[in-house]
C-alpha cells in the first residue's frame, strides 16, 4: 500500500501539468480533466484509509521513499512520504472538498475564458498541499508550503486585470513571506541541533535537547503558523484576499491552506510540549486572533469578508487548542476537520448567493433571498447552525471540546483562556446571525438598489447597470454544497461517539485529559448561554427593525472594525514607514561612514603619492643630492651609535 501513496501527489500534480502547459486546445475538457485528477487522488485517500483502518493502531504508519534528493555527507535529504493518521486526516479532507469545490467551479467558472487555467491552479495547489501533509521531513514539508504560497498567489489574483485583486495577491505573497522566513530559520536550528530534518528523529530528540533552543524553534515554528493561518500579527493578508473566485476562498481560506500553520503545530508537538513558553505564547496568540477575526467579522457588510473574519476567529480556537498541548491536539484537527465542511459550505453558499445577484458582496443589498434560493438557504443556514455551535451539529461537538480543554489546563492561565473562548462563541453568535439576517430575511432590499452588471459573470462589474434577479444556482454548483451541509450536520457527532476521532488520533498526538476545574455539563450550559444572546443581540438589531440601506457611522469600535482594527494601518505606520526611515539611515551610515573612510583613506593615499611624486623631479643633481644627504644621515647614525 505504502506504493500508493506517491499517486496521491501524482494526479493533481499531472493535472496541473497538462492544463498549464497543454494549451488552448484543452479549454473545452481542461475543467473535466482537472476535477477528474482530483477525484483520482481522493479515491487512493479512501483506499489507503480503508487499508490503514484494518491495521492495529501503532501498525498503521505507512513510509515511502522515492529519492534522495540531497545525498552528501553529513546532509541527507530525502523525497519520502509518511502516512499516519495526523496526515490521513489532512489526506481526505484536502481530496475530498479539494474535489468538491472543483465540481462546483464547473458552473461557478462556466463562462471565464480562463477557466482551463483555473482548474491547473486548483491542482497545483492540491498537489503542494499534499506534499505539505504527507511529507515526513520538514525539509520536503517546505517544498510544499512554498508551493501552497505559489498556488494561493496565482489563484487570489486570477482575474488580475481588477488592480484590487493584483494587489490582493501581493499582499498575501509578502505577508506569507514573512512567516516563510521563520520556518526556514527553524529548520536551519533543527539541522544545526539534532543533524537532520526528518520528523522522527528530530521528535525523539526534544528530551534531550536544552529548553533555550527547543523556544527559539518553537516560536519561529509559530511564526511561520501565523503567516499561512492568518494569525495576529500576520493577519492582514486574509480579507484582502477575498478578491479572489469565491472557489478559492472556500478551498484555500477555509478548509485547507489556512489550516497548515495548525497542522505545522500539531506535527511539531513534542517540541512545543518540552519548550512551555514557546506553548504559552501559541494560545496567547489564538486566543488573540479569535477575538480579533470575530471582531472585525461584525462590522463587515461584504459577506465574504465577514466569512473571512470568522475564519480568521476559527482558526484562532484552533492555535488556541494545539497551544493547549496534549490536552488540546485531538481537538484542535477536529474542529479543523468540522470548520473544514461548514465553512467551505457557507463561502460556497455566498457564492451562490453572488451568483444570483450580479456578483454583488454587499448584504445590504440583500434581503429575503430565502424564497428565491431554497436550497442556498437551507445548506448556508445548516453551516451557520454548525459554526455557531446549535447542539447536534459539527461545530457544537468541536468547539466545546476546545473550550472545555482550555478551563481544563487549569489555573489562572485556564481560567483567561476558557473565558476569552465562551466570548468569542457569544460574538461569533452575533455575526453569523447577522450575515444570516441580512442576506435571508427581511425587506427585499435589491430591489430597491439596481446592482453593477459585469462585462462577463464572475467578474469585475462594469458600469453599466441593471436590477438583479435572484434565482437558484445550477446543479453543479448546489450538489456540492448539499454534500458539505451533510458533514456541517453530521461529522462531529460521527467523531464524538465512543470518542471515535479521539482514539484515531491518540497514537501519534497523544492526549492528556487535564484537571478541569468545571464540570463539561457547565461549559455546554455556558456555552448555550451565550449563543442565546449573541442570537438574541443579533435579532434585535438586524431582525426586529428594518436593514438600512447605508450603514450608519456607528461606535468607534465599529468603524475601527470595518477597518481590520487598523491593521494596515499599523503596518504601514510601524513596519512601511519604520522600514523606509531604517532604509534611509543605512543608506546615510553607507555613504558617510563606509563609504566615508574607504573614499578618505583612498584619498589621503593619493595625496601622498602625489607629494612623493614631486621628490622624482628627473634632475642628477637632485639624486645626487639626496644620496649624499642618505649617505651623511647613515653616518651620523653610525657615530652616534659607538658614542653610546
């Protein structure tokens, strides 16, 4: 089975071959070529699952080694693959809604030109991530994220002739450079302390390894996690990155890409478990973003920045978890895993939404859309249920689970994470039902606001401008949002019973089940509590009153909000401004003080060479005077020599 592994790269990879090389004789097949490599992979996923679950626990790790890729002495570097269950999980996740959200591209990209282009990004993509996750050396591991930076880069800004898109993609290649550098340095760290890069050994050597060096690689593990997973400080990429085909942004900033910082986390466990500062500064992050992403997802009239934000706040409870240590792990790729189905499902469905509303974003120009989009609504309003946490569906079995392992770390520390988690489950209550309200219920307000009609669909409106008319999305594109609903609904219960996910993971993550100071009876009551009133709030400003049309100023934390809470603001001011300023004092020290003592010292040797030049006049009488004066210094000298 471990020869099959390889394929699950291959296809996608194959894929993206053909279509960007192939030409424009493939753009009638090219999106069924690329959905078909897709499925091919998530087939050999299933089987390689299906083979690993009739295999004991600590038998089911599978290796496969197709190189050396840099075989020199004391350097050795390998193409090789490991399949646990860590990376099984990532495995039919990536395939499966990778798969999905490709079948859905079929309509949503129907009328692009480029739509054969799309479809070798969306491999490409799939096949770095793959290699990303089944990699068993962190060496080989940056491959793959370097091409997961690549792919997210080309496909944020595929309609790069909107300047918003171009610049969107820009900002999401250079902030994720950023974090790029810190995985890079600790690889570096790994090399020079424990001699190889591969997951293994490396792990099995924390114990003996000092705590100063296991931080420092720790936090630049972190650092790399908050570049892919949209994490304070390296957040700001995220919402502008929504200018991308909202395909995109259910598959790279819901379900997978945004979840390889935690996967790096995860993977890297026993390093963070023997390095507790490097851990407490991982849940101090997470708790952080959560708040912030949930934040600044309330204030967003733009329904997939406001998905957006929420992914931001998700993926906070996810660093959050996996900042928990053994306790939080398991939880941590559950919630990744349930987040992955309902949040692909409800950036699908505002896809839909957009197509049946002349790509418009804006949810006040939205409004009892219910009746017209039957099955939009019933399969978006499934996913929020599932994210804000309503008893029986995924999100309320995996993100109690992380609040009850953050009161479960215990102490104060315990005591601050548990409490900013039950906040954040309050906010994201609010803003779901928000987004929910004002793009389902209430006034009609389309109707009163005629919306830009684009030159094609899915692209940049022109000027020209008629009144929309909402209407259901193809079969191609509701089928997979029906299956994603299925998972929103029914995944984390299937996880939960018999602790089913938690056993499947328990061998290569471990787990520790902590002192909770609070019984999971209370959390759960806490936790419906403040769903209640984030709903309620909800309600009773954007239920019981009418939308308006613009939005009011509102409260300076609102405006704030709608700005990312000033986030490019603060970059520009600190790292734009700070970087031009030290730019420019370098420059100075370069040329007054280097280039100052290179310039001086060049000239003082010409000044005198020039004075010794004057002494070579070409005159006998000159030499010969200055050979009687040598000749007369050497004799006073020998004199004066003898008298002593």
């Amino acid at each position: 089975m471990e020869n099959l592994i390889a394929l699950l790269v291959a296809a996608p990879l194959l894929g993206a071959a053909v279509l960007l090389c192939g030409g424009r004789r493939l753009d009638r097949s090219g999106h069924w070529i690329g959905t078909v490599l897709a499925a091919a992979s998530f087939v050999v996923g299933a089987v390689l699952f299906t083979d690993m679950l009739g295999k004991g626990a600590e038998d089911r790790a599978l290796h496969q080694k197709l190189f050396s890729w840099i075989p020199v002495e004391g350097f050795q570097a390998d193409v090789a693959f490991q399949l646990d269950q860590l990376s099984m999980t990532f495995v039919l996740l990536i395939t499966g809604v990778g798969t999905l959200i490709h079948i859905y591209s079929i309509g949503y990209m129907e009328h692009d030109e480029r739509r054969r282009r799309f479809f070798g990004y969306l491999n490409l993509f799939l096949a770095a991530m793959l290699i990303l996750v089944i990699a068993d050396n962190y060496l080989l591991l940056y491959v793959g994220w370097e091409g997961v930076g690549l792919a997210s880069y080309l496909l944020i800004g595929f309609w790069q002739h909107k300047p918003s898109a171009a610049t969107a993609a820009k900002k999401a290649f250079l902030v994720n450079r950023v974090g790029d550098i810190g995985l890079s340095i600790a690889i570096m760290l790994m090399f020079t302390t424990f001699g190889t890069f591969a997951f293994g050994p490396v792990l099995e050597a924390t114990g003996d390894t000092s705590e100063g060096k296991l931080t420092a690689i720790g936090l630049m593990l972190l650092l790399a996690a908050c570049g892919k997973s949209a994490q304070v400080p390296l957040q700001s990429w995220l919402g502008d990155a929504m200018e991308g085909p909202t395909p995109v942004s259910a598959l790279i900033h819901a379900a997978t890409m945004v979840t390889a910082g935690v996967y790096l986390i995860v993977r890297s466990g026993a390093i963070f478990n023997a390095a507790p500062d490097a851990q407490l500064v991982v849940t101090i992050v997470g708790a952080v973003t959560l708040l912030f992403g949930a934040i600044v997802g309330c204030a967003k009239d733009d329904i997939k920045k406001a998905l957006a934000g929420s992914t931001m706040s998700q993926i906070g409870y996810m660093i959050l978890a996996a900042g928990l240590g053994p306790i939080g792990y398991v939880f941590a790729i559950m919630h990744l895993v349930t987040h992955g189905f309902f949040k692909a499902g409800l950036f699908l469905g505002a896809g839909s939404v957009m197509h049946g509303m002349n790509d418009e974003v804006d949810m006040r120009r939205y409004g009892g859309l219910r009746k017209y989009m039957p099955v939009t609504f019933v399969t978006f309003g499934l996913g929020y249920l599932a994210i804000i946490g309503f008893p029986g569906l995924s999100g309320f079995f995996s993100k109690d689970k992380i609040i009850e392992a953050a009161f479960a770390k215990g102490g104060t520390e315990g005591w601050i994470l548990g409490s900013v988690a039950l906040l954040g489950a309050a906010i994201t209550a609010f803003y779901m039902t928000r987004v929910m309200l004002m793009t389902f219920f209430g006034e009609e307000r389309w109707r009163h606001a005629a919306t830009p009609s684009p030159d094609e669909p899915d692209v940049e409106p022109a000027a020209a401008t008629r009144e929309p008319h909402p209407h259901e999305s193809p079969k191609s594109m509701t089928i997979p949002m029906i299956v994603l609903a299925f998972g929103s609904v029914f995944a984390g219960g299937l996880f939960s019973v018999g602790d089913r996910f938690l056993h499947w993971l328990e061998p290569v993550t471990g787990h520790d089940h902590g002192h909770a100071p609070v019984s999971a009876t209370t959390v759960t009551a806490a936790t419906m509590v403040v769903l209640v009133i984030g709903v309620a709030v909800a309600w009773a400003m954007y239920g019981r009153k009418p939308v308006p049309a613009v939005a009011p100023r509102g409260s300076l934390l609102t405006r704030a909000a709608r700005r990312d809470l000033l986030q490019d603001d603060f970059n520009h001011v600190v790292l734009v401004r700070g970087g031009e300023h030290l730019t420019r004092s370098l420059v100075y020290v370069d040329h007054t003080l280097v280039d100052g003592v290179v310039n001086g010292t060049a000239a003082s040797m010409g000044g005198l060479s020039g004075r010794l030049r004057k002494l070579q006049n070409g005159y006998a009488r000159s030499y010969a005077v200055s050979m009687f004066g040598g000749t007369a210094v050497l004799i006073a000298a020998t004199l004066l020599m003898r008298a002593v």
